[in-house]
C-alpha cells in the first residue's frame, strides 16, 4: 500500500476544489524542481558540504508510513542544512538483496492463495499477478513505485544517484566484490564451521532480513548440554544455561503432555524433544529416531546427578517446553525461581501426584541446596524473588521471568561460590570467574558438551520454525576480532548522536557481535568474488553504499560518461575510494579517461564522510553497527562517519 493513496482507505469527506487547489501547487513546484534540477549537487570547494542519507528501503511492497516519516525526517534536515547555505547532498537507492523476493515469488509460482491475496491487497491488477513468479519482476515493478511516491511526497533527492543492489545492477555488484575483496585482504573474512539461525524448510541462513521483524536480532547463544543417566537406560539431556549449577540440580523436569522422542544419539538412548533433536542432527551429532514416549510415561523415573552422584526424580512442569532446546530441564530450586515455584506447586497440589502417581515422600526429599552467596539474598535466592516479584505459580510467567533475570544477573556478577560445595578450586571465587572453567571441566568429564540454540522462538518468513545449525565451508565477517571492535569503539566516540544516549547502546553491541555468517545461497544479491556458490547477504552488501552514492551518477550513466561496465575492476574502486595504484595505468585498464577518472575521485573526497545518517530504531541493532564496523575498516580515519540519527516507529 501507497504511503501517497490506497483504494482500502477511504478518506472523511474534503473539499475538492481546495484540495485539487493545493495539488496543483505541490505538483507545479515539484515540476519546477525537477525540470530546474534543484537539488542535483555537485562539489563546490568553496561551500562546506553535507551529506546525509537514508537507509535504502527493501522494495518488496509499497513504502509505508515508516518509511515515509524516517524519510521526511531526512528531508527535513536536508532542506534546513541548504537554509544554512550548505552544498547538501541527499541521494536515494534500493534494496533487493536477501531471500524475501525470492520466497515471495516462488509462493506466486506455487499458487500460494495467502500470497496472492498480498498482492491483490496492494491493489495490483489481476492480469499483473503472474509476472510476480519472476523475482526480478518485484525489483523492477517496486523500484519505479518507490520513486513515483518518493517524487510524490517533494523529496529533495539528487536523482541522478539512484541506484539499486544485486547482480541486476553490474556497477553496485562489481563495487560491493571489491569491499569484500578489502576485507578478506585485511583478514577480516573467515571460512569454516560456525552456528546460524536455519530454516529446514527453505534449507536456508535465516538473516535478520529474512524473518519478521519480532525476531530481528535473536541469534544463536552458547549453551550447555548435561548429561543425566538414568535407571531406565535412557540419557536426559538437560540444556542449561548455568552449568555451574549443576551441583545444586536436585530432580529433573520433563512437561508432561509433551511427546518426545526415544532417539539414539552419538550410540546412546536419549530422551529429547523433537526441537533439540533436529538441532543436535545439525550440530554434527548423529541422531537416530526409534521412538517416541508421552512425559506423563516418564514422570517416576529416577536419574543420576553426574557430578553429585545424587538420584534424582523426574518430575512434572508445565513451564517447561519440549519444543525449546531439549526439552529436558535439570531443577535447581535454590536458584532457578521457575524450579522452585514448580516444586512448590507440586507439594501443595495432592491431585498433581494422584494424576502423576507420585509417592509424596519423593517430593518431600527433594530440597534446595544454596550453591552461590550473594549479599542481595540472605536465604534462598530463588525463594525471595519469587516472593519480591509475586510469582504464586509456574503460570505467572512474566513475574517469573523478572525473579529470573534478577537472580541471574546478581549471581553471575556478584555471587561467590560457597566452598563447602566447590572446594578449594572454585569456592569463594565469582560465577563469571569460573565459568568457563567449570564448563570445560564437565566437557572433559564426558557428562556435557556445548551447544547452540535461539533464547526464543525465531520464525523464517515462509513462516518456518527456525533452529541453529552448524554450517560448514560458510564465510564470516569476523566482527570478534579485537582490533577491529577497537576501531568501531573509536569511530562511536567521535560521533554525534541524536539522541546521546544510544552512543553507549552502540559501544555495547560492538562488543556484543562475534562472527557473523555473510552468505547465503539460493537469493538475490552480488556473489562473493572468490566463491560464486555464495551470495553475500542482505545486511553485508549494505554498509558502505554511501561511498557509492558519491560516483554513482557517473556509473548509473555509462552512456552519458563513456564508462564500459564490463572493464570496472577493483583496481578502478581502489584508486577511487583508497587512492591506490597507478591513475594511467587505471585508465588503459579501465578505459575512463585519466581526466574523468580524476573528476570520480574528486566527488568521492569532496562529498565524503556522511555527515548524517538518519534511520529507524530497528536497524540500531544490525544495520547501523555493520555501517560503523565496515566504514573503519575499509577508509580511513577522516572517512569515517560523522553521525547517526535515530527516531521511533510509527504505529497503526
């Protein structure tokens, strides 16, 4: 739907003549704008100059009221900079690379009624529909929609610069090879095995572009996998996030109305949710199916504590879910209020151990055992948050989730481990001190190994459960690399933010990034130079585009300049952007004169860094932090970005 009309909306009775009056002026002053080229900008050494842009938005639909408030925000700062006697530039292009086209179109080609009725929704015409099975059709037909309303709405934008991405577009393909030719020649792009968000249905790498907008940001976390024996011969496989307290883990926790699967992993019987199954099978675990079992059929059982020796009964909690992680829980009520509010619904409700056949003794010798000291909590930690917080029982899930954060964060940063129950190792040092530690002595034990999995539920837009896989022979952006995260930190210090306050919120996510997969198969977007089985994604081709603006009104005209795409190399961009290499021997290469040659780099000083960048909340967490990174790592200082504005959604 149009951010200009929709045919769904119907609009309160207006007067027609002062409207069609106040059209006619905003359509004479938009074409004198466009015929008089007013806000085409070129360099002017004796005006200061200010660059700004705009995220370029993803042209798989209409724009919509985002898009179109973010944009008047830039049109705004744009238009009071020129007050000011700026030489402004305020350039514009699309986005096509990533999977949502693709999988868009493949519905068409399906017959898929609900994305059919997407369409007809938007208004387009019946006899169009079919010429949505085509990918490249959505970028074209969108492209031209775009720029209809973004001319419509009077935006101050040097039109010559118009560019979109993916192979589609030679010129934007052959500039976004060579950035990542830079970076894999800085060491900054690995090869190898590495955990990813996974669709099983498209058997794709689901990006942040590739799923709703609810799921952006949630990628795989480091976990632990402990391994509970029990006296049926089945292993239970508890998934925790606090392998320290495993000392303290007193009974087992399966849900009940769940179905799991008796499987055969790495040569042993295990229980395990269908879920964990899946993702322990991609995380180069061999796992054979052979059975499946209610958790009501295993309440009862008993199991044996790997490290205490303890037996431990398996009981009933509905909190649990079968289908995150294992879906096997190891309790530790002292310390876990999700644990402690369950045993505590179990030993008030004698129908929960009618149903369950459950001896009372058995829960009556199931005790919580404080592990970790902390001065917040002076008896059990788990019991007072469940009481600070008013959690009554395992169903007042948002209070319990704050007694769980609360306990956590306090423990692992101030809480001490008590001797009596570490010994000399570990007693008395920090959770996070020791941490590691204890993980890599269980590993080695043999009673637990590491795992990847997503902290909540992530859906793939062809609305697929995702899971994380390890994917081998994938290519990473090594965003953990130390010097690398030095020089963002750097960057953020000397920019300006508005508002201040999410300069701290981007030294975090720095921080917070490790490698991130930048390739994907089967989608639109520039293949990786080196690799052409690989397709970069759709957040890593678009961090540094800005650069291209600046040239892009020589490039998008070859015609006009006499420039032959076919000849542009990565010594053309090296000279351009980095002033490398030899401009004669860069002219014979390329065959762009050493006079235009010289003009194109000039265009790129003069206008370069971006002044400010202006986007939505959303991308603060992806797309603006990759801006930062890839910016310092491949121009240098006086090149980096200058400042970033970021503004709210608008809801409907």
């Amino acid at each position: 739907m149009s951010i200009i009309a929709s045919k769904r909306i119907e609009f309160p009775e207006v007067n027609k003549e002062r409207r069609d009056f106040l059209k006619s002026i905003e359509e004479k002053w938009q074409k004198f704008w466009e015929q008089n080229r007013v806000f085409e900008a070129d360099p002017d050494p004796s005006r200061q100059k200010f660059f700004v842009t705009f995220p370029y938005p993803y042209i798989n639909a209409y724009p919509h009221l985002g898009t179109g408030y973010t944009v008047l925000r830039v049109d705004i700062l744009a238009r009071f900079k020129r007050m000011q006697g700026y030489n402004v530039l305020f350039p514009q292009g699309w986005h096509a690379t990533g999977g949502p086209i693709v999988a868009a179109a493949l519905r068409v080609r399906e017959g898929d009624p609900k994305q059919i009725n997407i369409l007809r929704s938007l208004g387009i015409p019946e006899e169009e529909i079919p010429k949505f099975r085509d990918p490249e059709y959505w970028v074209y037909f969108f492209k031209k929609e775009f720029r209809r309303d973004f001319q419509r709405l009077g935006l101050s934008i040097d039109w010559r610069r118009e560019f979109f991405t993916t192979r589609l577009n030679p010129p934007y393909n052959k500039f976004i090879q060579w950035q990542y030719t830079v970076l894999r020649e800085k060491g900054l792009i690995a090869k190898g095995k590495h955990p990813v968000v996974w669709c099983p249905k498209e058997q794709k790498v689901v990006g942040d572009h590739d799923r709703p907008d609810e799921y952006a940001g949630i990628g795989p976390t480091e976990v632990v996998v402990i391994k509970f024996r029990g006296e049926d011969g089945y292993v239970y496989p508890c998934l925790t996030y606090r392998p320290e307290t495993v000392y303290g883990a007193v009974n087992i926790w399966v849900n009940p109305d769940a179905e799991y699967l008796i499987a055969e992993v790495d040569g042993e019987k295990w229980i395990v949710g269908e879920y964990g199954a899946r993702e322990l099978a991609d995380q180069d675990h061999k796992v054979n199916v052979v059975g499946r079992i209610k958790g009501a059929q295993l309440v009862g059982h008993f199991a044996v504590n790997p490290v205490t020796g303890w037996r431990v009964p398996v009981l009933p909690a509905f909190f649990v879910d079968a289908d995150f992680g294992t879906g096997v829980v190891m309790s530790v009520p002292a310390h876990a209020p999700y644990d402690y509010v369950g045993l505590e619904d179990l030993k008030r409700d004698p129908y929960l151990l009618e149903k369950y056949n459950l001896d009372p003794s058995i829960i009556d010798a199931v005790q919580p055992v404080k592990l970790i000291e902390v001065e917040d909590y002076k008896g059990l930690p788990a019991q007072e948050a469940v009481q600070t917080f008013n959690a009554k029982t395992q169903r007042d899930i948002e209070a319990l989730e704050k007694a769980t954060k609360d306990v956590y964060s306090k423990e692992f940063y101030k809480g001490v481990l008590k001797p009596e129950i570490y010994g000399a190792k570990w007693g008395g040092r920090k959770v996070y001190e020791v941490k590691e530690e204890i993980i890599n002595y269980l590993s080695e034990k043999g009673v637990a190994f590491r795992h990847y999995t997503l902290s909540s539920p992530v859906y793939c837009r062809c609305g697929a459960k995702t899971h994380v896989k390890l994917v081998k022979d994938q290519w990473f952006l090594r965003y953990s690399d130390k010097e690398w995260k030095q020089k963002a930190h750097e960057c953020i210090d000397q920019m300006r933010f508005v508002p201040e306050e999410i300069r701290q919120e981007f030294h975090r996510l720095v921080d917070w990034y490790e490698d991130w997969a930048c390739t994907h198969e089967r989608e639109l977007g520039t293949p990786l130079p080196w690799d052409e089985r690989w397709v970069l994604e759709s957040l890593s081709d678009s961090t540094i585009y800005m650069a291209y603006y600046t040239i892009a009104k020589y490039l998008q005209h070859p015609e006009t300049y006499g420039i032959d795409w076919d000849r542009l190399g990565n010594s053309f961009f090296d000279y351009v952007f980095l002033g490398k290499g030899d401009p004669e021997k860069v002219s014979a290469e390329t065959g762009v004169s050493r006079e235009l040659l010289e003009k194109i780099r000039q265009e790129f000083l003069y206008w370069y860094p971006v002044d400010m960048r202006v986007s939505g909340k959303d991308l603060l967490g992806n797309h603006l932090v990759f801006f930062i990174m890839h910016h310092v790592a491949v121009f240098p200082r006086d090149k980096w970005p200058r400042g970033i504005g970021i503004n709210g959604w608008v809801l409907a």
